[in-house]
C-alpha cells in the first residue's frame, strides 16, 4: 500500500499537483487498484499514509 502511494505521490508531484491534488490522487489511486475498497475508507488510509510517505519522499 505504500507503495501505491509513493507511486501516486510522485506522479502527482511530476504533473505540479498540489498537497491536495496530490492527496485525492491517491485516493484515486487506491481505488482503482483495489475497486472493493469504498471511498471513505480509501480517504482515511490516504489520510493515515500520505504524510507518512511525504516524509520519506524529503516534502
């Protein structure tokens, strides 16, 4: 699932997305690889996860 984001995260990035581009780009992300997962749920471990990944990625 990082990994997933990290990939979101980046793409996002390269396009000039910004923070809150980027985070419902994840969202987006997370559902297309796993189309059983609602949107709320999707937003809460993009919510959990997306600052976690920022950090590693040095934003």
């Amino acid at each position: 699932m990082i990994q997933i984001i990290a990939d979101a995260c980046s793409a996002a990035r390269r396009q000039g997305l910004g923070a809150r581009e980027t985070h419902d780009a994840i969202q987006l992300a997370l559902l297309a690889r796993d189309p059983t997962l609602r949107p709320a749920t999707a937003r809460i471990i993009a919510d959990q996860l997306f600052p976690v990944v920022e950090r590693t990625m040095g934003h």
